[in-house]
C-alpha cells in the first residue's frame, strides 16, 4: 500500500513503511530546509522574519509534491523566537497535508517529563509543531529517549536517533568504548534495532552520515537511516551502498544545500530535487 | 563588584564572575521553571496556554528578586509551539531585567551553521529568545558546540555543557571511553577547563548531577557546575562538596520541584527558595 501524492499519509503504517512507500514513488531524497544568512542572501532575501517567510514558502511550494522527505532545520527557525517557530509550524502543516514526510530536525534530547515535553511538541497529534518525525540526541544514554519512543510507537511517528554524524568533531565522542566493548554508535543502531524488531519497518530511525570512514553495522535497524552529507559534503550513492549495506533501501539521503542552491525560482528548486531524487536512487 | 539585586547584570563581567556575585548576596539556589502537567494541576491550572502563561507570571513574580539563577525548562514551553515559546521569552526578559541570571535549559547541540543558529537564538543580545546562559549537548563532540563559545566569549554569555547527568541511562554513554583512555563526562570537563583557562572565572560551565556516583574532577573547570538533583531527587549540601571539591564556589544547587511544590503562593514560593538558598550556601 503506497501513500498517493497530495494526499495526506496513512497513520495505520509505521513511519518505516510509510518512508518507503513515499520513496518508491518520488525516490528516497530528503531535503534540508535550512535557511540560514547566507542561503536567503544568495536568493536575494533579507536576513530577517520576511525573508524567512518567503524562504519558507517557496521552499514549500518547490517540494510539496517532489520530494518524499522534508527535513526542516529548527535552528534557523528558532534563531527568530516565537514568531520563527510559526514559520515553521505553517510550512510544517502544509508540507504534511500534501503528503510530505515532515522529519523536525531538532536534536533534542533530555530525560523524564522534559523529553516527553519535547515528544508532546514534535509528535503529538494536533500539537502545533507536530511534525511527522523528529531527531533525537542520545548524550543522556538511548533509554532517555523513552517518551519519544513511545509516542512514536502510539501514533506511529518517527524517532530518529543520532548515531554516527560526519562532522570531524564526531568520532571523539561517537566511537568511544561502552562498558561493553563496542562503539558507542553501534551501540544506538543496536539498541534501535531492538526497538524495531518485529515484521514490519518500525518507527525508529537513525542519523548516519553518508561521508564517516567508521561506520556501524546498519543490516538489523529496520527503520529509516538518514543520511545527511550527500551532494555539497561529498557523499555518494557508493558511499550510501557501502554504509547502509542489506539495509540500504531504509536509506533518506539528505541533501540542503546542493539543492537550495538553485533557487529562488520554484522550477529550478524542483528540477534540482528531481535529479538528486533519481540519482540518489538505491 | 557585585550585581545589585533588582538592577540589569553588568555585562563587562564573565558569566563565572556574574554568577559569583550574584551568589554571594542571594545564595547558590538555581530554581527550575518546569511547568509540566502535574505542577499546573497541583496549582490548580489548567494544563493549557493559559495555565502556562500564569504559573509563568506567578514565578516571575516569585524569583525576581529572590534566588540567583532561574533555569526554565525549554521543553514544556515548547509544547505549546509558538505562543509558548512567547510566554518564555516574556518572561526571560522580564527575569533579566531584575537582575536575575536566566540559563535556559534547551540542551542544544548540533554542527556548524546550525549550532550557529542555535547560539544565535540564545545567547545573541536582542535576539527574542535571549538568555543570559543556554545549556548544551556535545553528542556531536564538545568541539562541535564551537559557535556556542564563541557567541559566550563575544558577549559574556554562559555555555553549559552537559557532562555528568544523574538519571540511570546517563552512564552507558557518559562514562564511555574515549580514545585517550578517560570518561567522556571528564573529557567534558577537561575541554571546559581549557576553555576557561584563564585569571577570571570563565563563560562555560558544565552540568553534573548531584546524585552522580562516579563523578568527573571538577578543579580545574573555572566555571559554573550546574547541580540538578538537589531536592526532591535526594541530593545533598554533602554531595555538591563531594563532587564539587575545590570548585564548590562554582556549584549551582537545582531544585525545581521541592520548590515549586510549595506554590501557587509567591510568599511561600519564596520561602521555599531562600530556604534552600540558605541551606545550599557554600
């Protein structure tokens, strides 16, 4: 059962499955919605709450029907305070209402009522920022992430976890020793992959950046891995097949950059999309 | 010099040194703003917008000119999306305008440009989320929280570095190796104390919990050591010593809910505070 385009997505499927039915017909591309100084000068927009809201629609309309996975970048949003985050919840209502897999990336993590704070405002239903996914930071141990997990469970949303990201910062903390002897990153994917198991692709996911030298095993996930780093950094499709290995059809490559380059024009937007959606093709 | 209670911080201070001053006249006391569900029905509020936006006012009203450092938890703000974070940024400036040193506790982490916007949101003056402190995560490697420090140096702002928490997960990440053969939770603090290296106490602190069994060396960190578990979670005026050693002047006692629980009454609310105040004196 695939999701039609335009039309909003079935929530009797997990977030895996409704990642790959999306996928299967627009191809797995995600891309970033990142609005920072420097993107809005190059289309010709002020640094400010109008040039973000012009970003924003237009960004909206480029991707609405061209791409499987939008993935907002919530600093941006957030460096303009309330007003910011309601950019942000319209564009986010109104990609999901066409269909799009809306993935908040907020990185946030914390413990007890205060991560289930931060499910509430990403993945409860009729919550304003509901989104259909958002990422999570495990520095507070992968079980901290309970409350996300479990309202990803109820209402079948997705939970991505940060496991291996690509910045040259990452390995110095991501590839320390657990007390029982493996990466810490494999650590998350294994501990996903339990959180996962079961028939279908679950609800859980994780963040594996396309361009790291040490990757962990991925065969046993069973849900989305998000894969920034492609196009303007430098991965590959090669780099996704050698990563993701068995899994690699639970693969989102995320690019922003590479394609919000090209605009501001709506047409060029989705052409430049289209391509990286077909390349990135598994 | 010392901050006058009731008057704006004086910004030519570190946040170290404005942290200090202030502790000396009103005692070490950090009260939590967390405004979950079960403190809105205890008080009789509703648990929606207008609830938020009164237990809010009331503790405004109640910390203003009573404790050192008032902490609002994001999270519960951001439930509510935009018009939350409206009710926090409100009450954040009103906070400061008393003098009161307000870290908001966001825990973001994140690379490159983004960690730039979250930095922006927080710790740049004018910005409508601006706080005197933000709280960070270095899943991605303390390195990664680069554009955090930089803002903190720039402006005298406060950048807290998760290291130590005291909730049971915390471990199985925290107290993994690291290449060089120590903990992370004391990698941490050790690239704190470098950053704070210097005469003056510096911009960057750290979080560890009161309740930590295994706790990193805290000599060298020159900073603030944000201790939540003080309270309500069984953490003590020993355990700060303990943990804290030499730098116990640096340690900021965290107690939301044993204070909280005593409200909706501004007098007993700051009762309870200087209570603890006293009793968390160094």
């Amino acid at each position: 059962m695939t999701t039609p385009v335009g039309q909003a997505a079935d929530q009797s499927q997990t977030f895996g499955e409704r990642f790959l039915a999306r996928a299967a017909e627009l191809g797995p591309l995600c891309v970033g919605l990142d609005p920072h100084a420097h993107i809005l000068e190059r289309w010709g927009l002020s640094y400010d709450l109008d040039g973000l809201k012009e970003f924003t629609d237009t960004a909206v309309a480029a991707f609405r029907d061209t791409v499987a996975v939008v993935k907002p970048q919530v600093a941006f949003y957030e460096a303009f305070g309330a007003a910011g985050f309601e950019v942000l919840q319209n564009a986010m209502a109104e990609l999901r209402e066409a269909g799009v897999l809306v993935i908040a990336d907020a990185k946030r993590g914390d413990i007890g009522s205060t991560m289930a704070g931060y499910a509430s405002a990403w993945l409860r239903p009729g919550s304003p920022l509901e989104a259909d996914a958002v990422t999570v930071s495990p520095w507070l141990g992968v079980d901290s992430l309970a409350p996300v997990f479990g309202l990803a469970a109820a209402y079948n949303k997705g939970a991505i976890v940060l496991a291996a990201t690509s910045n040259p910062e990452a390995p110095s903390v991501q590839l320390s020793q657990t007390q029982s002897g493996t990466t810490l990153a494999q650590a998350v994917c294994d501990r996903v992959a339990e959180l996962n198991a079961g028939d279908k692709p679950g609800n859980v996911g994780v963040v594996v950046g396309a361009t790291v030298e040490k990757s962990p095993v991925l065969d046993q996930v069973n849900g989305m891995i998000l894969m920034p780093g492609v196009g303007a950094q430098g991965g590959t499709m090669a780099d996704v097949r050698r990563i993701c290995g068995e899994a690699a059809r639970f693969a989102s490559p995320n690019v922003s950059r590479a394609v919000l380059n090209e605009g501001p024009g709506v047409e060029e937007l989705q052409a430049a999309a289209r391509r990286f959606a077909a390349e990135l093709q598994v």
